[in-house]
C-alpha cells in the first residue's frame, strides 16, 4: 500500500498513514487532523490558501515512488552516528518489511511515537536519539542486520555512570533451537532484521553480549520490545512473574554452567510485549491508528502518571491490552490470543516502590 507521511498538527509526531487517507487520528495525543485533497489525488493541509504538491516522482515524504531495491545489502563498513554525548541516548528501531506477504503497518508510527515521547517528555536530546526505519532516506538508518547491530554498538560506547540507555524495537520477532544451552525452555529469541531472509536473525544471545554486559556500575538500560516471544528477549537474569492480585516472584533464568549474561554492575531492565511463547499485535481498538498494542499503553499509561512504579506499569498496560483484545476477539477463543506484557531484570528489585526513570 502506498503511503506518506503527515505531521499531526497538535502534538507534531510524524505518521505514517496511506496516501489516500482523508484524516489522521494520532496515537499519541488522541486528536485528528484533517486534510483536503488537490487536483492531483493527493491529500494535502493547505500552506497559507495553497495546496502543496510534490513532483511527480516523489511522495509527500520525498520517498521516491520507485520500489526499494529487493536486497538491502550493503557492503559491511563503520557507519559514523552521531557522537555519543549526554546521559540519555537511545536506539529506536522498527522494521515493516515492505512488500513481504507478513508486512507490519504500526512498526514506522510505533518508533515516531515513542521518538517524540523519550524527547519531548523525557529529555532525551533528539541528537542522541537513533531511529532505523524503512523510511529513512539515509541508507544507513534502514533496519538491516549490519545497520542494527552498529546502532546497538553505538548506544553503549562510553557508557558510564549516570547513563541512561533505551533500546527500542518494533517489528517481527522470532524462536529458534538454543545450541549453547543456556535457554530453559531450549529456544533463542530472535530479531528479524529487514533483510533476515539474507543476512539472517539477530539472536537474544548477541543482544546481551552487545547491551548489556557491558553496562557499567551506574547506568541503567531500559529496552522496550514490542514483538512476538519476546519475554527473555535480552536474556536477562531474573523474570518476574506477577499474578492479577499483584503478587509478584523473580524466576532465577541462569544456567549453570554457560556464559555469563549479567552486567558490569549496571542494571539492564527490559520490558516486552508478550512471553516467549506468546504473540504480540499491531491492534487499531485503541485510536483507529494501527499501533502496537504495548507502544500504545506504555507510552499512555507514564504520560497520564509520570511517576509510577514497575509494577504499577505493568499490571495497567496488562489489564489495558486486555481490555482491548478481549473486545476484539468477543466471540472468538480469546484466552489464546492474549498477550502478557513482560518485565525481566539484571537484578531484583522491588517492583512496587522502584519508580520508572528513563
């Protein structure tokens, strides 16, 4: 489906919505903008009484209307990204894999979206703030295998004390056979890169080695995950499992015997959309935009309560996805399409006094 990009006119995240569309209703901030039509089919706010128009070969977003080239492949070299400065900096990262019979159509509003949450409410400079998606015009910003894993170098280098860290990914996730025993349930998560069906996966194994031993004594890494078997996606050590009383217990996920997965004293956190067995989905109940169901809560939930605690998060996003799911599937099985929001950790903490500070 063809699309463009709309700036929502009230709070100013960038959208992605198809080109035909007539209105926007915008994730983050629940208000629509509306747009006219010109000559040309195009659907356009007017610029001081003028339609805007772009040329004949471009979209409103200046992606040309020529197919992206099959294989992202590209020769593997040192990307330069911006240099590491401030506590905060974060890698967003959201793959819709265009023109594949399983495309996702939330993953490029998903990253937006949690771009101008982490800036504009949590102070991230938008310097320090990578974002890999299909649209960039940058080659080196699509989602591919090599452009990922440098992204992810990049959000560690120099991390200290103080650091804060965020990586967020929105896209297709994935299992396979655990070949060095270090999984209980004998099975590796797994991110899908654009061009996995090429240049293969990125395993929770290689996530770990890359973001989270080496975090130092001090700093703190949030990742935010919102894909399918994404419960361990980071390997961490404790999982928390938390009834609907809000009872909660850590699960020790070592093994004895294999490599070492925690940090260098830092506290890696992640929290993901579903567990390891379960799927996640792009649902449209919350704003008639297609989002990913935990994008949506996590980012709605810490902007109504900023100060909340782990536990109080993932219990509301819980009963939210719930809530929504369950209307959706009325009628239908609906215990087997609902997913778990998940919290694992480095260490344990206790989850209903620790407030959330990205």
């Amino acid at each position: 489906m063809a699309t463009r990009r709309e700036k929502c006119q009230w709070c100013g995240v960038l959208l992605l919505v198809p080109l035909q569309t007539q209105t926007i209703h915008c994730p983050y901030c629940q208000r629509i903008t509306e747009f006219q039509h010109n000559t040309n089919g195009y659907f356009y706010p007017q610029v001081n009484g003028n339609f805007y128009s772009p040329p004949n070969n471009v979209y409103n977003n200046g992606i040309s209307i020529a197919d992206y080239p099959h294989s992202y492949r590209m020769p593997i070299q040192v990307i330069t990204h911006p240099v590491a400065h401030g506590q905060k900096r974060a890698v967003l990262c959201g793959v819709s894999y265009k023109g594949h019979q399983k495309s996702l159509k939330g993953s490029v509003n998903d990253v937006s979206c949690m771009k101008y949450f982490l800036v504009e409410r949590m102070g991230f400079p938008s310097a320090s703030v990578i974002v890999l998606t299909e649209e960039e015009m940058d080659p080196y910003r699509i989602p591919t295998k090599n452009n990922i894993r440098t992204a992810l170098r990049w959000l560690v280098q120099g991390c200290q004390s103080g650091d804060s860290l965020v990586f967020y990914y929105s896209g297709h996730g994935s299992r396979v056979r655990d070949r060095d025993g270090d999984e209980i349930d004998g099975q590796d998560e797994a991110l899908c890169p654009v061009d996995f069906e090429t240049e293969g996966r990125i395993l929770d194994d290689e996530i770990n080695v890359t973001i989270v031993r080496p975090l130092p004594r001090g700093a703190t890494l949030h990742a935010i995950i919102d894909t399918c078997f994404s419960g361990t996606f980071l390997d961490l050590r404790y999982m928390c499992g938390m009834n609907r009383e809000g009872y909660y217990l850590w699960e020790d996920h070592r093994i004895p015997y294999t490599a070492y997965k925690g940090t260098r004293g830092g506290l890696a956190i992640s929290i993901s959309a579903c567990d390891d067995d379960q799927n996640s989905r792009d649902i449209t109940d919350f704003t008639g935009t297609v989002t990913g169901a935990l994008t949506y809560s996590f980012i709605q939930i810490l902007e109504r309560e900023p100060r909340m605690t782990y536990g109080r998060l993932l219990s509301t996003m819980r009963y939210n996805i719930h809530k929504a799911q369950n209307e959706l599937y009325s009628g239908l099985n609906a215990t087997k399409s609902l997913q778990e929001p998940q919290l694992s950790a480095s260490e344990q903490f206790d989850i209903h006094s620790k407030l959330i500070i990205l």
